[in-house]
C-alpha cells in the first residue's frame, strides 16, 4: 500500500499485473521449458499447481493432500452471485435512489481502488450494464454446474480454489474502479442517454459469447450420456460441434469474448479491467494448450486444423 502511494497505480491494478505476470510466465515455462517430462520436486508442484481436471495426472502421491473435487466450481458462483448481486444492489440504490454506499463499502473501495479525483463521471450506466452482466454470467454458470456439467472425479489444487474465490471478489471491485457512487438521483430516461455504440456492441457480443459458451458445455455434457439422456460414462470423449470444430477450448475462447464485450461496455477505456481481460487471456490460453495437449496425445484421430484456443491463431 505504502509503495504504491504516490505512483498512480491502485492496489487492485497492481494486484491483477502480479497475477498476470504469475500466469504469463507460467504460460511461457509450460511452452518453452521441458518441466512436464522432468520428474524433480519442483516441476511436480509447477505442473500440480497449473493443471487442473483431466490434465492433471501421474503425480506423486504426496501432492494429493492439495485436492479439492473440480465439481466445487460452483462455490466460485454462489459467492460471485452473491457479492456481485449485491455490489449491483447498492449501485442501484446509490444512483437511482440516492441511497448512501455503506460505510464498510466506501472503506472497502477506498482501500482497493484511487483517490476520489480520479473518478470518472457520465458512466453510471457501464457500471450498472458490466456489473449486471457478471451477475448473469455468474448465474449461468452456477445453472451449468448445477444442472448441466457431468462432473467426474477430477480434482484442483487448493491454491487454485482460493484463487477462484478471490477472483470473483475482486472482479466486482474492480468494475466500481473509476465509478462515481456519489447518491445521485438519475432516471431510467437519464441512463438511456448515456448509451453509446459501444454498449451495443458489448452486449451483442456478450449475448453471442454466452450462448455458444453454452453451448459448448451442453456438448461437453453430452458427450457422457447416451441417447435417452443417460450418464453412461466418466470418460474424457473428443468433443465436436459448434466452436469445437475451431478450437479444443471454445468454452475458454467464449470466456475471453464476455470479459472483452465488458471492456467495449466501458468505451475500452476502464484500465483496471483489461488487467483482468490480461489474466483471462492468460490463464485460459494456458488451461486451453494443456487440454489441447491432452486431446492430442489421447485420440490418435485429432484434427490436425484444431487450435487450442483462439481460432486460426493458437
Ligand atoms: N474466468 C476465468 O478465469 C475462468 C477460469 C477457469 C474456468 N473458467 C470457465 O469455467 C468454465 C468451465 O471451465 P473448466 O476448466 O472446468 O472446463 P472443462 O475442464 O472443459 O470442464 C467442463 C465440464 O466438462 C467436462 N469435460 C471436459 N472435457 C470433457 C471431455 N473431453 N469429455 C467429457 N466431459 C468433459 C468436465 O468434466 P471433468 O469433471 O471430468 O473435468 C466438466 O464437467 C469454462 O467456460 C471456463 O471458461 C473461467
């Protein structure tokens, strides 16, 4: 905190370049070092603590101790519809009910976030559409966990199950970085002449990311029943249709599409958000070559044109 006083980078930016450069260099020592054919300690935990799922496997036994079940994904959406639902309820009541943010709140921003002269005015309707969004997303999630995704055995680090947590906490306080929350009594008349182009765009493209990333996850859960709807199998299967004729991981590729069409919501200028944009990019980039590794080392038949993650690119 002391450090960065004085340098014009908020806590929470600083928080999201570290872990970006984490992931980025992790990213790069999967890619150009040879630490999944070494069997050292160190390469263990590496390996341990980057894979997750189906691309985690053949590790000393000791590293077990660090499993949680993959299924527990789910915790990362009850607590993101949960926080996030409520970040949206006081901004709403802030901005439309001139509703004062709780004290624990405005402490809470004033530690993670700038000095109030930096805030923008005029974006209470970004705020508003990017918070709203993430609550969505989140929900939908949760609805596919719950009742879409066949989950098998597969497990995740512990580190990774804190950082699911923080990640949905943070996401939230980083949207209200640069957000006036002074109470204001704005209409609903008033917030539509704050739409811009962009916030089409965005929301198209939201809606467009979204649906395909469902379904994606329907297909993957598909692949685990038969016919008449039945779970028949635990088995990893190649998957087909929709994106997946593109990439391995369209699920990750739409992941990164709903974070951009948040930054388009912000006219592309919100900073601290195209940080999380960065760790998305990179985090998936990293998950989506591990799974497209492991496609391509388990079915002999693999597209050879199949990307792992971005189409006609990687
Ligand atoms: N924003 C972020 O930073 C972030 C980070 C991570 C994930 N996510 C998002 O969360 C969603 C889920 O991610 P994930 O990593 O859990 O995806 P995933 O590993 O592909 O798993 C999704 C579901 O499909 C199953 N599955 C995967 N591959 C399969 C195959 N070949 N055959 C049969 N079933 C298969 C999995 O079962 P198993 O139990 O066997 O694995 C699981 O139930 C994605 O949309 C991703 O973008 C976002």
């Amino acid at each position: 905190m002391l450090l960065l006083s004085g340098t014009g980078v908020s806590v929470i930016a600083a928080l999201w370049l570290l872990l970006d450069i984490a992931f980025l260099i992790s990213l790069f020592f999967h890619v150009l070092g040879d630490c999944a054919r070494r069997s050292s300690p160190l390469c263990a935990i590496f390996q341990d603590l980057i894979r997750y799922g189906k691309t985690k496997s053949g590790r000393p036994a000791w590293l077990h101790c660090f499993d949680l079940p993959k299924r527990w994904f789910s915790h990362f959406y009850y607590l993101s519809v949960f926080w996030n639902g409520a970040l949206l309820w006081l901004v709403v009541q802030s901005q439309l009910f001139g509703v004062e943010i709780p004290q624990w709140l405005q402490s809470l921003l004033h530690f993670f976030n700038k000095e109030p002269q930096q805030k923008i005015s005029g974006g209470e309707v970004s705020t508003i559409l990017a918070l709203s969004l993430i609550w969505l997303h989140s929900l939908r999630r949760l609805e596919e966990c719950l009742y879409v995704s066949i989950y098998s055995s597969g497990v995740i680090h512990v580190a990774q199950y804190g950082l699911g947590v923080a990640y949905y906490f943070l996401v939230g306080i980083t949207l209200l970085d640069n957000a006036n929350l002074d109470p204001k009594n704005i209409t609903v008349s008033d917030l539509a002449f704050q739409v811009h182009w962009y916030h089409i765009i965005g929301l198209a493209l939201y809606i467009w990311a979204s649906v395909h990333q469902h379904r994606c996850h329907v297909i993957l859960a598909n692949l685990r029943k038969n016919k008449s709807g039945k779970v028949v199998t635990m088995n990893h299967v190649m998957p087909n249709g929709d994106w997946f004729e593109r990439v391995s991981c369209p699920h990750y590729f739409a992941e990164l599409l709903i974070y951009v069409s948040i930054a388009l919501l912000f006219g592309l200028g919100h900073t601290s958000w195209w940080l999380v944009v960065m760790f998305v990019l990179f985090n998936q980039s990293l998950a989506a070559i591990l799974c497209h590794e492991f496609y391509n080392e388990k079915f002999d038949n693999y597209p050879a044109h199949r990307k792992a993650f971005i189409p006609y690119l990687f």
